[in-house]
C-alpha cells in the first residue's frame, strides 16, 4: 500500500480551476517531489493532503486513512511545512522548539521531541540565540527540525531550500535525505531542479493542475533526451 494516494483529486477557486483530475502515489520511505511552473497547483494539492484545504472532488488516502473523513488521524502521524512559515522572533530557537513540542508530544514528555529537533537543526549554540537574530538558512534549519521532530510517517515539505544559499540548502537536502532513510516518506515541492534531482526517488511533473509526466530523474532524462531534470521541465512546460 502506497503512502499516499491521491486520485483524481479537483479543486476550483471561485471559477478558476487549480487542480484538475490530480493522480499520483508516493510509496512508504520515498521522497517524491512534484515539480512544476508558478500556479500550476503544486501548493494547493500540497495544503490538501495535508488536511489545510477541503477536497472538492477525488480522493486522498494516506496510509490507510481517507480524507476528509480521517482528517484528525491524518494530522497525527504528518508535519507539513510551509514554503512561508516562520517562527515566533521574540523566542530563542529552543524555546520555538519547546512551545512546537508541546502540541506533538503524546504522553507529555517533549523533551526528546525537542532534542530530536535541535540535532535536526544543528545549530550550535545558535539554538539559544532568539530568532530574530538568525539568517534566513538558519531559520529554515530550525522550521525543518521543527516539521521533523515528531518523526512523522508523512513530511509535506513546500519549498524546503527556498530562498538559501548553496551551503544552507546542501544542508536541508541532507537533513532530508537523512529523514529517508530512517524510514520517513517525504512529499516535497521545489522550484530547485538540482534539488530535485539530487534528493528524489521519483518526480512528478505537474503543469495547468494535472500530471503531465511522472518517473525516476533517470527515466524521465531518458524520456526527453535531457541532461537534466532542468530540460525535462522546460520541454514539459513549453510543449503543453
């Protein structure tokens, strides 16, 4: 049974169509990305699997739970972060990561969660420092240890290098690379083909709100004859 499966999922915004008959399976342990131009509903299916948004049409599973019908379930056992989260700025970083701790903690005992988030993050010392002193790569460190910690079976990562530089989005991918091989299935969205290419098991490309192509980066640069998942992309995204 795949992680998730989403199938012919639909979605309007007053008249205007952002999904339309969306499918795709993201299978237990991959990190499956899905990639495609600025609204083509990439955020939008993101938000409804995870639970954010009302499915209008279609259906969600999540390893074994149906949405919206096991929507309360669904929240315990995912974490999904925003490509615009943030975090309190008047807190220190371990003290956004104790007050995150308090609502995932299911016996009462948060302070694993909160340890778990601070080797997550690896932010030295810096973990004591408030927020507002941190560089936008240390922040999204904090937020990533922060949807991580809870170890969930489902992370929904919206842009998860958005915005870094080189080294703090190397950072990112290999927390994230880590998170999957411990066991953890990653849905994520990237604007960064590299990124997607160097992290993701299988792609899903997504344009005018369904798929258009969907494979390994291998097999899909096979498929369009590209160097890189880049090309793949563009010929997609021109050809339609």
């Amino acid at each position: 049974m795949p992680a998730l499966q989403v199938t012919s999922l639909s979605k309007h915004f007053g008249q205007k169509r952002v999904i339309n008959k969306l499918s795709f399976a993201v299978e237990v342990g991959e990190v499956f990305g899905l990639i495609g131009p600025n609204g083509a509903g990439k955020t939008t299916t993101l938000r409804t699997v995870a639970t954010l948004l009302q499915i209008e049409s279609g259906q969600v599973n999540i390893l074994g739970y149906e949405l919206p019908k096991d929507a309360a379930q669904v929240r315990q056992i995912i974490s999904y972060l925003p490509e615009d989260a943030g975090a309190y700025r008047q807190m220190r970083g371990r003290e956004y990561l104790e007050f995150v701790a308090r609502f995932f903690a299911r016996q009462g005992k948060p302070e694993a969660l909160v340890q778990r988030g601070i080797a997550i993050a690896e932010l030295g010392e810096a973990i004591n420092d408030k927020v507002e002193t941190y560089s936008k790569g240390m922040m999204r460190k904090l937020l990533v240890g922060r949807a991580l910690m809870a170890q969930p079976q489902l992370a929904i990562l919206d842009e998860p290098s958005s915005g870094l530089d080189v080294i703090n989005a190397r950072e990112v991918r290999r927390i994230i690379t880590e998170a999957a091989r411990d066991g953890m299935t990653v849905l994520l969205s990237s604007h960064n083909m590299l990124e997607v290419e160097l992290v993701c098991q299988r792609v899903a490309l997504i344009n005018d709100g369904h798929i258009v192509a969907t494979g390994t980066p291998a097999e899909l640069k096979s498929q369009y004859r590209a160097d890189n998942i880049e090309e793949v992309f563009t010929q997609v995204v021109h050809a339609r």
